[in-house]
C-alpha cells in the first residue's frame, strides 16, 4: 500500500511554470477560477457565488492524507491561473484520478501541456502510482486531445454515469500506465 507524505510540499516546476500548495492567500484567484462559467464549463460543480464559498474547498485542496493538487503560477508571477493534482489517489490500489483546469485567459497557451508531464513525473516516481487515470465529459474535446498526447489511453465510456443539476451527463475513462511512459 502506498504511504502518502506531502511534507514539506513538494513544488514542482517546469520552463514557464511552478506549481506550487494552493493557500488562503489565493481566494481571491481561486474564486475567480471556479465562477467562470468557461472554466467550470466541463467540470459540472456549481459555481462558486461568493468568497466564502471558496474557503471549505481550499481546505479540502490542502487535506493532503488522501490527495494532492497543486495551484498553477507561472514563475515570475504567483498569480494562480490554474489547479492540477491527484484529487482522488486510491492507496491500495497505487492508483490516482489527476484532474486540472486552467483560467480561459491561459487557454491554447501549452501551459497543460507543461504541467501534466511533471505531475505524471512525480506521480509514477515520488508517489510511485502504478497507474492514473483521468475522467472527462466527453464534449471537452480539448480534454481529451492533450490526454492523448500524453500517452493515456481511452479506456472507457460510462452512459448517463453522473447527475448534476437536473441532468445525467456522460464520462470518458482515460488511463496511463508507468510501463506506458517509462
């Protein structure tokens, strides 16, 4: 069974980026992450209506016994514009479901495309996951393509697989194993 011990918190950077502990300090950008209907578009989560709404999901983001996700800066600015990070990790298994989102300013930029190959990185090697996995709506074709590009594999596609707001939305399975990339 993997042992999970995010401290001190691992930062992880890359040519542009540094990805670093989402903190209190970042409510005011974190709010205005999840209240852009863009952004939350394929996330299908409520927007956030206030600054208080924020706070518990800061909190989660900083519970670091059964997850970790990372706010996204780039490195001459703190300013985030984006998470990543395992939200999900399955210890016994050496499984993680990776999820990100980015800012729609910061869209078509190649900033996923830097910031998933290192947390893929510290995922297999410091974590020492076996596999991760990625669930998407279908419609988020941007979702998928970078997927793809990084070697995960479409594994599945689940009808009608998770309610949110009234209505029943598809999922697509992605996977990625560490014999696929090492």
């Amino acid at each position: 069974m993997l042992e999970l011990n995010f401290d001190p918190f691992p930062v992880l950077l890359t040519e542009r980026l540094i990805m670093r502990k989402v903190s209190m300090e970042d409510i005011e950008q974190m709010f205005e992450l999840r209240s852009n209907p863009d952004a939350m578009k394929y996330i299908n989560r409520p927007l956030v209506k206030s600054i208080d709404d924020i706070k518990p999901l800061l909190e989660k983001m900083n519970d670091n016994t059964q997850r970790i996700q990372w706010a996204i800066c780039f490195k001459n600015h703190d300013r985030v514009i984006g998470t990543i990070g395992y939200h999900i990790i399955e210890k016994d298994h050496y499984r993680a479901e990776l999820g990100y989102m980015l800012h729609p300013d910061f869209w078509r930029k190649g900033l996923m495309n830097e910031a998933i190959p290192a947390v893929i990185n510290y995922g297999f090697n410091e974590i020492r996951l076996h596999s991760i996995e990625a669930r998407i709506n279908p419609a988020n074709e941007a979702s998928s393509k970078i997927l793809l590009k990084h070697k995960f594999k479409k594994e599945g596609f689940f009808r009608e697989s998770y309610f949110f707001e009234g209505v029943f939305y598809d999922s697509e399975i992605y996977g990625l194993l560490k014999a696929d990339v090492y």
